[in-house]
C-alpha cells in the first residue's frame, strides 16, 4: 500500500480547519486507499447494507465514539441523507475528525445540501501527480505516466491492460452515469466519452460529436 504522503499531510491539516474533509475524484484513484492510511480510524463502508443500517441514528453512533476520533465514511453518498449525518457529526461531536469519501462527486451535488457549509473541507484527489510519481511511486519514467495513465492500480501494473480501463469504463457508467441521470444508451455513451478524451486540449465541436455518436 503506497503512502502518499502528501495527502495526507493535506487532509491533516483540512482537519484542523473543519471537522469534516470530502474526499472527491473519479473510481479507482486511490481514495479508500488513502483513507485507510490511518490505521486507528473506524473505517465504514456505506455501499455495505449494514453499514447504513448502522448509521440510521447517527447521534447515537457518533455518541459511541471515543473523543477526537477518526471516522472514515467510505461512499458515503450511498446513504439516504449522506448532508444530514455529517451535519449531526460536526454540530454535535465537532471533536470528531471525519473523512467522507464518495467516487462521483454528480451524486454529492444531488444528495449534498447547503447545511454543510462551513463545516467540511473539499479535497479533489486527481490522478497520480508527477511529482509524487517518483516520491511514493518510486516511478521515474515520464513515458510510463503518459502511457498507463495516473490510476495507481494502472500506473503500477508492468504492462498496459485494456481490461483494466474496460472494466473501470464499465463502472463509471453503471454507477455514475447509468444511476444519476438514467442514460441508457451505453454504446452512444461510451463513444461520446471516447470521442471528447480524442479531442482533450482541443476546441470542442458539439457538431461533429453529435454526428459521429
């Protein structure tokens, strides 16, 4: 498990600024990795049944915890009223230091309402930075970033994998797109995103698209 260093050194000091951090970014960046760097936290899977049957009465859970406690709420937007147990947690056991974590942040604008504001720190955790690829990566080849991409599982693997970004294609699909907004023209979507990463850095032509999808 890789240490990545400087974010956690990020997230540290976000909690000495608000009891709440959001762990945002895209499927398989790296978040339940990073957050299971420490080691004492009480970790919660909320896509688990039981987790969210655990976490109906929230002030009664917070209440059990020991005094300046890391609670980490893993997908956390899977809960029914995700805005509504962090709010209990930072209003009523602000000693708590709470890490959320959650692989689309389209669920979170949903389900996330303005009772957090002021009291949660938002942390975008992109793909593996250059810098940390030589630092936590032990990765110095420039050729090898651009080729297997910024995923730590994809960026670590000797050799491409097409079966790896298939399957992490299929997911960000089936529980971003396919859930949040009920496209069910997968082949059309897939090749709308395929075409727009095929055109990174350029003007985008909404023509052109609309033709070719």
């Amino acid at each position: 498990m890789v240490a990545r260093r400087y974010w956690i050194d990020r997230i540290n000091a976000a909690w000495r600024k608000r009891p709440i951090v959001w762990l945002a970014g895209v499927r398989r960046v790296g978040k339940t990795t990073l957050a299971r760097m420490w080691p004492d936290a009480v970790y919660l899977n909320c896509d688990l049944p039981s987790v969210v049957r655990r976490l109906e009465d929230p002030e009664l859970f917070f209440r059990e915890q020991p005094k300046g406690a890391i609670v980490v709420l893993d997908e956390v937007h899977r809960l029914p009223d995700p805005s509504r147990t962090l709010k209990i947690a930072a209003d009523a056991f602000p000693s708590l230091r709470i890490l959320a974590t959650g692989s689309s942040t389209l669920a979170v604008t949903r389900k996330f309402r303005d009772t957090l504001t002021g009291r949660k720190v938002v942390i975008l955790l992109p793909p593996v930075l250059w810098t940390e690829c030589e630092d936590a990566f032990g990765i110095r080849d420039l050729d090898r970033r651009f080729l297997h991409g910024g995923l730590p599982e994809a960026l670590l693997s000797r050799s491409k994998d097409s079966a790896f970004f298939a399957e992490w294609m299929d997911s960000f699909y089936a529980r971003d797109i396919q859930e949040l907004f009920g496209i069910r023209e997968r082949t059309g979507f897939l090749n709308l995103l395929r075409l727009m990463l095929r055109q990174s850095g350029g003007m985008v032509d909404y023509s052109s698209l609309s033709r070719e999808c």
